[in-house]
C-alpha cells in the first residue's frame, strides 16, 4: 500500500541502474575524446609540439592561454591535456616495435642472403638483386639505392637499414680477414674450395650454352635438309612427268 513502493512496480519499463551506468560512460568518454581532440588541434594550430616527454602540466598551462573562453571547461583541460600526451606515447610506443621488426626482418634477409651479400659487397650491389624483397622494402622503400621513396607507402628507416648493412658487411670482412690468415692466404687470393667452385660454374654454364648452340644448330642443319629434300621431291615429279610426256 506504500505508494513509493506502487510507483517503482509501475516502472518496470524504465532503464536499469547498469544499463544507466554505462549510458553515462559512454557519454564521458565521448566528452573526454572531444576534449582531446580539442587540445591537439589548438596546439598543432599554435605550434606547440607534443612529445612523449611533454609534461601534460606545462601542456594545460600552454593551452589555456589560446583556447576561446568556455570552449573546454578549466576544470577538464587538465585531464584533456594528460589524454593528448598519452596518446602521442601511444603512438610511439606502436612505432617503436613496428621499427624492431621491420629491423629485424632485414637483418634476416642479410643473414639468409649469403651468396648476394658477401665481405665485398657494396649497397648499390645488394639494392640491386635484394629491392624486390619484402623486408628491404619495409625498411628501405622502392629507390634501388636506398633513397627510401617510393616503397608503397608508410614509413621507413633507410638510415639504420644501411647502418645495420656496413655493420653486417663489416663483420663478414672481419671474418674473411681472419679466415685467409689462418689459411696464409694474401689478399685477394681465392679461397680453394671457391676456386673448384667457380670452375663448377664455368663449367655448368659452358655446359647450358653448349647445349643451347647445338640445339640451334641441329634445328637450322634439319630445317634446311627438309626444305632440301621438298625440292629434290618437286625436281623428280617434274622428271616424271617430262618422261611421260615423252
């Protein structure tokens, strides 16, 4: 019989507590999201760098001088000012590992990469037979000597790619160096299992070439005894007919 009681049973459309709870979240975190986009772009509009080390304090003060009265509240720019740094850490933080791996890719490519990068070879010389692959792309971009430009898009680091390549190249000469000592090898001197291989090569290639002029050859000689043997065939049917006639 209480009526407060009657009045809540009647309610039974109404929204529940939770259901109350999370429309006002929403409604803060969407009033929060402005805010910040409201800090960034009045520091981007005044020049005022946001880093991950920017301290949100000295960011507040910076922006309350230069937002219009009642644009955000006093009370919300301190808290708006400490999203926007945030997200820039954020952001950092998501470019930071996209650069480890993409680092890591190309250390990789050069580790797997032991025929094309050798203790003599220059940048130019690896951009040319390694551009095509995925990871020298994501780090050094399209330009076939290293300029970065162009590579479809996003960012790259041709800086430490090339860094990361003199220092690998480095320790392959290092290695060589120590390699021909041991051997009493003097500079410049092949090494003896390079020398039976470079044979081996010469001689599978002179090998292929040899097979190729021969096929060529044996082609044009049957080509020609055909087109010999249709007229010799045309010149006795001809014969054969005069002796007819006659």
């Amino acid at each position: 019989d209480e009526p407060v009681f009657n009045a809540v049973c009647a309610n039974v459309s109404g929204s529940r507590p939770k259901e109350l709870y999370e429309d006002l979240q929403e409604e803060l975190e969407a009033e929060a999201a402005g805010d910040c986009k409201a800090i960034e772009a009045a520091a981007k509009a005044a020049g005022i760098p946001i880093t991950p080390d920017t301290a949100p304090l000295d960011l507040a003060l910076a922006i309350s001088d230069i937002l219009s009265p009642g644009h955000i509240p006093a009370a919300r720019v301190a808290v708006a000012s400490a999203d926007a740094v945030a997200n820039v850490k954020e952001l950092a933080k998501h470019g930071a590992k996209k650069k480890a791996r993409a680092l890591e890719d190309f250390m990789q490519l050069l580790r797997s990469a032991r025929r094309e990068v050798r203790a003599g070879t220059t940048w130019e010389q690896a951009a040319g037979v390694l551009s095509g692959e995925s990871a020298w792309r994501k780090c050094v971009g399209g330009g076939a000597g290293g300029g970065g430009g162009g590579g479809g898009g996003g960012q790259h680091y041709p800086e430490d790619a090339r860094a990361m390549f003199d220092e690998w190249v480095g320790k392959l000469a290092a290695k060589e160096s120590e390699s021909r000592t041991k051997a009493g090898l003097e500079d410049g001197e092949a090494f003896p299992e390079d020398r039976g291989r470079g044979g081996r090569d010469s001689g599978r290639d002179g090998a292929r070439d040899s097979g190729r002029e021969g096929a060529r050859d044996s082609a044009r000689d049957s080509g020609r005894d055909g087109r010999d043997s249709g007229r010799d065939g045309r010149d006795s049917g001809r014969d054969g007919r005069d002796s007819g006639r006659d």
